[in-house]
C-alpha cells in the first residue's frame, strides 16, 4: 500500500473494516482452539468462548502427564521427518530447477508437467498401495518410509517455485563469473545460490508446511511411537475415563504444533525478500 | 597481453543458422578494434566465440601462441564488460572489483592494493561499500569496467558497454574507454552497433554484414574508400548519397544532368549499363560559397531544395528525386539492413553555414567530383576503390587490413556479396543479439 497516503479517508476506514473482517474469519478458530485449551473438562460443553476458569491442566497432561510419551515422540518424528523432507527437497530441488531453468534439453516440459501431474494427484489414492509396498519392503512405520511420500509431495513445488526464481536471474551473471575465472560449479555456488536464498527459503518454508501438516500419510503408513508425527498421533489421545473426551488435550497438543510454524514464518520473512537481484544489470 | 588471431571462424547454430562466415582477423597486441554493423550481422556472436561463451563451429582462435578454441572462458584469462553490466547485485562495488582476484584466491592485501587502483583510475572510491543497486548507471558501468581491469588479462572485450546509457553520459565513456586504453595498453574487442563509437574509438574496424566481414580498414579509410554499398551507407551520419547513372560512353547520365567523372574515380565502366554514385553530404555545396580554385572539379547543378535544418555550424539540404524503380528498391532492401527506412530517394547535402539558399525554391549545388564513389548495383562493390587498387597508386590505403604492418593481408578479408542475397538470414538472433533492437540506433 505505497499510495495509501492519498486513499481518500472513506476509502481508508472501509480497508481497515474489510481488514479486520478478514482477520477474524482467519483467526478465529485459531483463538477457540487457545480458548479450549485452557478449559477444564466439565467446561468444554458449556458454548461458552472464553473459558471459566483458566487452567494448564491440558498442558501439563499432554507434556509432563499421561499423553506425554505420545506426544513428545510424536513431536519429535514431526519435526525429525519434516526437517529432513525439506532439506533433501530443497536441494534436490535446487538443482533441478537450476538445470530447467538454464539447459535446454530434451524433455523438460515433461519433466514440468510430470511433477505438475503428481502434485494434483489425489493422496488418498496412493495410501492403500502404498501401505501394502511399505510393509513388503520394511519401511512401514519408519522415518524413511514417511520421508519418500513427503518428497513427492513437496519436490513438485519446490522445483516449480524455484525454477522461477532461478528464471529471474540473468544469465550473463554467470557468463561474467566464467569470464572472471570461475569454474561452473564455483559460478553456482558464488553467484547464483546466493541470489537464489529468497527463493530456496520461500521453497524451504512451503515444503516444510506440506510435511508438516500431512495427516493422510501419517496415519497410515504409522503404527507406533517409532515414527508416528504428531498430526496422527492427536488422533489417539485419550481423555481421563473412556467416557471423556480428549478434547482439551487435542486443543493444547494443537496449539503447541502450531508455536514452531509461527517461529519458522518469522525468522525466515526477513530472508524471503524479493528484489535482491536488483543492480545487477540495467533493465 | 596478447595479439588474437581469427582464422576461418564459423559458427553454426544448432537450427542451422549460419551467424559467422569465413571470418579471418588478426589483432595486433594493444590494438583497440571494433566490431561494427547493424542487429544481428553477427558481431557478439564473434565476440562471445572469442572469450569462450559460444562454442566455435570450425576454424582456429588463436590468443599469444595459444590455440584457445578448446579452451573455458576461464582458462583464457579475457576479461569483459556485458552490455547490461552483470554486476553481483549480493556484493558490494568493493567485492563486485575483487571477485576475478579472490577467484584467483590473491592474497588479501595484494587485492586491497589492486582494487584500490582500479578504484583511483575510475574514481570510484566513495562508492567501494555500496551495492550496485543504489548506483547510477554510469557508475555501474565504471564498476564492471574496474572489474575487467583489476586483474592482468590478456585483452579486454566489450559487448555494446555504452548502449544502455543516455546520449551525454555515452559521449563521456567514450573518451573514458579511449583513455583507458591507451593508458593501459592492452588489446581491445569492442562490439557496437553505433557507427560514431567506431569511428572515434577503434584503430581499426571491421564492418560484418550477415556474418561476413566486408571491411577491416582505419575509420579514415572506412569513411573514404568503403569498398562497397553497404559500407558506405553504414558508415557516415548522415549517410553516402546513391544516384543512380546510366552509362552513356565515358560520361553519365544522372537525374541531375550528364556528369563526367575523372579518370581517377571511374575506371573502365565499360560493361556497365546502369552505376550507383556515392557521395558523401559534404562533397556537396552552394555554388556560390565555392571557390573559384576548386569549381572546375565539380559539377554545378540545379535542384530544388526541399527542407533545411541549420544547425549552427552547417546546415543540410534536402532534395528529393526521382529514381528508376529497381533501383529504389535495391536502395530501400540497404536502408531496411542498415536497421533505417528510407521513405523517399532524397540527396542529404551539407552546405555551408553561411549559405542563404531558400527552402522550396530552386537552387544551384556544386558537387566536387573527385569525391565521388562509382557503385556496381549489381554486387555492390565499390568500382572505384577498385580502379584505384588496380592503378596501384594508393595500394597502401586500400588493403583489406587498412595498412597495418602487423597483419597480413589476406584474401579472405574483403568478401563482397550481392546485397539480394537469401534475404531470410537477416532475421535477428534473439541469442547473440539480445536487447539490441529497443536501443535507439545511430544518433
């Protein structure tokens, strides 16, 4: 909003209406899920927004008390897996969409729509052959065995989204290295991976999500603590007695998940700055 | 420091397309050579053949004694300045000057030592931290021009260094460039499309047309003995007159009367029915400015002047006429591959200042004959310069090599061809001349 100095003052107030609006449709849920984690569990029914009493009961279950091995292991494969789902796609990634975005050679289109095609592939569909291959082959229940699933969620985009940034980068960069002195691959690693970060986070931060929040994959190629992420694992909290529900649990163990992904968005933003090719040639 | 030998270049691209033909070159060591002609005649492709970033189809790149055609962009220690610069935009105007140096892992303070240098002779030291985002677009190419000479390269090459900037800023690079040259000693390729770089900066030029050298000559001799249609027209602002004559005995027959031209301009024109003359804007006068001494070596004429522009120190003239069809449209295919459009056939002639010839009204011009050029349309080469080659009596001046010592002049070097030849090929390369064709062209 570089001109909102000369937005008339009706048309200001109507943007800051229409902003609130969005932001409370948005966020709502997000602050009910708080809400409900600070419930007790005789309050849970009560309809009632904000809690009666405030109480970390939920919390203290799910990090000290009975939930607790559940979760943390599960917290622990979510972010063992996700990390390295990110990591392997980002640089498999990385060069990848280097190669489509510079080389011209036979089949690159299909490689595009190839991953284009997988990434609208329904996930449902998959799961149950899979399942069956994973437990032929021992990878059932293990970290590789949800790693491999999550690159062919993740490497589409990653290799789309970044041979677009790659795109963007003038080639004659990379001819003034050579000229320079530069072998290709230092022509790579000093120039163009540099001006490349914005999109490598951008990537990095998308795949991570993706991982993240499966809950498909997580479910059913998972039986144990051994690899089960914490999406899946919400699923098998129990409340106090088997007539309760884990309801206030499930709400603490959520908002928790989400903490890391707001921190992830905040540190990288800074890094996902567009423009840094700027000044490198006259447009 | 090294001289550079071009000997039977070609190249080819992968959809056949045949940007550089039979190309043969030698550069002296510390020369400062031009390549010159309009969009797509092939003269980046040259350029980036000879550091390396095309590959070279057939034929020998020789940089010293070295055969270099097998050779990385990197082994062949050039260094270049791009059209659109290709600084770093990540690192500082400091980092942007070192990068060949720390690529060369040159200890630090010899590195401080030689960016520093760079830095004193383009005065850019007030600007050593900052990123090239925030500098002008003079100063950015005064950093990509610190970047090729921070380190010791056997020559510089420059792609059309001056295309992106504004007209004033472009006419001080220039003398910048020139100066730096000089100072500094060292071989230079300089690519352009602009014939007023060529003339004021090369010691010598090579006209290309379609991929096919027509010229190497010193801009003098480029200017006054062009050795065809097409080097006339492209060199020279505003560009050669062509009249068509028509061949009558040893007198010709223009649409300005029947002119007779010195035995020294003409040749045998025995066996041409129809010549092209050249003449440049300034072999034209007012008669009545003319000096008694000179008259007699020109023609007077009437014409009726059509549009002056007075420009203070001169004025041009122009008048149109009436040229046989065939004619105008050879003049108008040399116009389209000169990168201009011709909308009538019209003499561009420079009077003197002080002359008072009405616009509109009939005026009598003089035109001195002894500068005149004879064109045969049908190859286009230029029949006088022939003549003179054959009499033998400014062979000096007339080689293909301008008279340099130090190159040898070959046969290859003034290949002439038709001007209707496959008018398909002047399609521009999208590859090899990218970003040309929005720049404004001669000024």
């Amino acid at each position: 909003m570089m001109d909102e100095g000369q937005l008339s003052r009706g048309t200001k107030v109507w943007w800051w209406v229409a902003g609130i609006v969005i932001l409370v449709y948005a966020l709502f849920p997000v602050a009910w899920i708080v809400s409900l984690s600070f419930k007790t569990p005789s309050d849970l029914g009560t309809g009632q927004f904000l809690p009666t009493d405030w109480v970390g009961d939920n919390y203290d279950n799910i990090l000290r008390g009975d939930a607790q091995d559940l979760f943390l292991s599960s917290l622990r494969n979510s972010v063992g897996i996700s990390l390295i789902a990110t990591f392997i796609s980002v640089v498999l990634a990385m060069f990848a969409a280097y190669a489509i975005a510079r080389l011209d050679f036979p089949g690159k289109r299909l490689i595009l729509t190839t991953a284009l095609a997988v990434a609208i592939f329904p996930v449902i569909s998959i799961v149950t052959p899979l399942f069956n291959l994973w437990r032929n082959i021992g990878l059932y229940d293990t970290w590789p065995g949800l790693i491999i699933p999550y690159l062919s969620l993740t490497l589409p985009i990653s290799i789309w989204t970044m041979s677009a940034f790659f795109r963007q980068i003038p080639w004659e960069l990379e001819q003034a290295a050579q000229v320079d002195g530069a072998t290709t691959w230092q022509a790579f690693r000093k120039v163009i991976v540099p001006l490349a970060t914005p999109g490598v986070f951008t990537t990095a931060i998308i795949s991570f999500f993706i991982a993240w929040n499966d809950f498909i994959y997580g479910i059913s190629l998972t039986s144990t603590e051994a690899a089960r992420p914490v999406p899946a694992a919400l699923a098998f909290f129990t409340g106090a007695s088997q007539f309760e529900e884990p309801t206030g649990a499930i709400a603490a163990a959520a908002v928790v998940v989400t903490i890391p992904v707001v921190i992830l968005v905040l540190l990288f933003q800074r890094r996902i700055v567009s423009g840094l090719t700027q000044g490198a040639v006259k447009g | 420091m090294a001289a550079i030998t071009l000997k039977d270049i070609n190249k080819r691209y992968g959809d056949g397309f045949h940007a550089v033909k039979d190309v043969n070159l030698d550069i002296a060591d510390g020369e400062f050579v031009i390549l010159v002609g309009p969009s797509g005649c092939g003269k980046s492709t040259l350029l980036r053949m000879i550091v390396g970033l095309e590959d070279i189809t057939s034929g020998e790149l020789r940089i010293g004694d070295q055969r270099v055609n097998e050779k990385a962009p990197r082994d062949r220690n050039l260094s270049m300045v791009f059209q659109n610069y290709a600084l770093y935009p990540h690192l500082t105007v400091y980092e942007n000057i070192a990068f060949p140096l720390r690529l060369a892992k040159t200890p630090d303070k010899e590195v401080d030592e030689r960016v520093r240098r760079a830095s004193d002779l383009l005065e850019l030291n007030e600007h050593l931290d900052r990123k090239p985002a925030n500098l002008s677009g003079g100063q950015r190419q005064r950093v990509a021009m610190g970047r090729a000479i921070v380190r010791e390269a056997q020559a510089f090459l420059f792609d059309e260094p001056l295309s992106n900037l504004d007209a004033k800023l472009r006419g001080q690079m220039r003398t910048e460039i020139s100066r730096l040259q000089k100072r500094l000693g060292i071989t230079t390729v300089y690519v352009t499309h602009d014939q007023v770089e060529a003339m004021t900066l090369g010691d010598r030029v090579v006209v290309l047309r379609r991929g096919v050298v027509q010229q190497v000559a010193t801009p003098r001799e480029l200017y006054e003995n062009p050795v065809n249609l097409f080097v006339a027209g492209f060199i020279g602002s505003p560009p050669m007159n062509f009249i068509s004559a028509t061949v009558s005995g040893d007198s010709l027959h223009t649409p300005f009367g029947e002119w007779k031209l010195p035995a020294s301009r003409a040749g045998d024109l025995s066996g041409h029915d129809v010549v092209l003359l050249g003449a440049r804007p300034e072999a034209f006068e007012d008669v009545s400015v003319v000096s008694d001494a000179v008259r007699d070596h020109g023609v007077v004429f009437d014409a009726t002047i059509d549009v002056i522009e007075w420009l203070g120190n001169e004025q041009y003239a122009y008048v149109p006429y009436d040229a046989p069809e065939d004619i105008r449209a050879q003049l108008a295919e040399l116009e389209r591959e000169l990168d201009s459009e011709a909308l009538r056939t019209q003499l561009v002639v420079a009077l003197d200042a002080s002359s008072r010839i009405p616009e509109g009204a009939p005026a009598s011009l003089w035109l001195d004959l002894r500068r005149v050029h004879v064109f045969d349309p049908e190859s286009g080469t230029n029949l006088t310069v022939e003549a003179m080659k054959d009499h033998g009596d400014q062979a000096a001046a007339a080689t293909p090599n301008g008279g340099r010592p130090s190159a040898a002049a070959s046969p290859g070097e003034t290949q002439r061809e038709t001007p209707r030849e496959t008018p398909g090929e002047t399609a521009p390369r999208a590859t090899s001349e990218a970003g040309e064709g929005g720049d404004d062209t001669v000024p």
